[in-house]
C-alpha cells in the first residue's frame, strides 16, 4: 500500500471539514500524534498511518500519486457504494 503526505493528510481533513481532534478520534489516535505528524516532528510508524488511512477511507477519501503529481478525492456519501 502506497504512502501518503503529510499535505494529503491536511487536504483529507480539509475535505471532510475535520480538526486534527477529530481525526485523532476517527483513528483511535491522540491529537499530539497527529499533530505531530502533520508538523513532521515525528515520523509516524506503520501502525499510525494504517489507522490513520483506514480513518480516511472510512469516509472516503481516497489518496493519489502518480510521478510527481499527487491528490486526493472524496467520495460524496450518497455515491458511495
């Protein structure tokens, strides 16, 4: 599974209108945890970023890369499927 940015991350929250709060609540992670990460003072371990991904799925948000372009789109919830 591909990684995200640090600016996917905001973007997703933007998108879905969260604070870093509420996606700490979303993950099952603490606001200094993803505080942290955004602010790229930690590196975050591959158990915080699965929950964190899996937060943003769940809402659906999904994460693009390719080349040097990346992106994110949301999925509107009366389309999900």
């Amino acid at each position: 599974m591909q990684p995200f940015t640090v600016e996917q991350a905001r973007a997703a929250r933007a998108f879905l209108g969260w604070s870093q709060h509420e996606l700490g609540d979303a993950a099952g992670l603490s606001f200094e945890t993803i505080r942290d990460f955004e602010n790229s003072r930690n590196l975050a371990t591959a158990k915080t970023l699965a929950a964190m991904r899996n937060a943003f799925q769940k809402s659906g948000v999904e994460f693009h890369k390719r080349g040097r372009r990346i992106g994110v789109t949301i999925m509107q919830p009366w389309q999900r499927w």
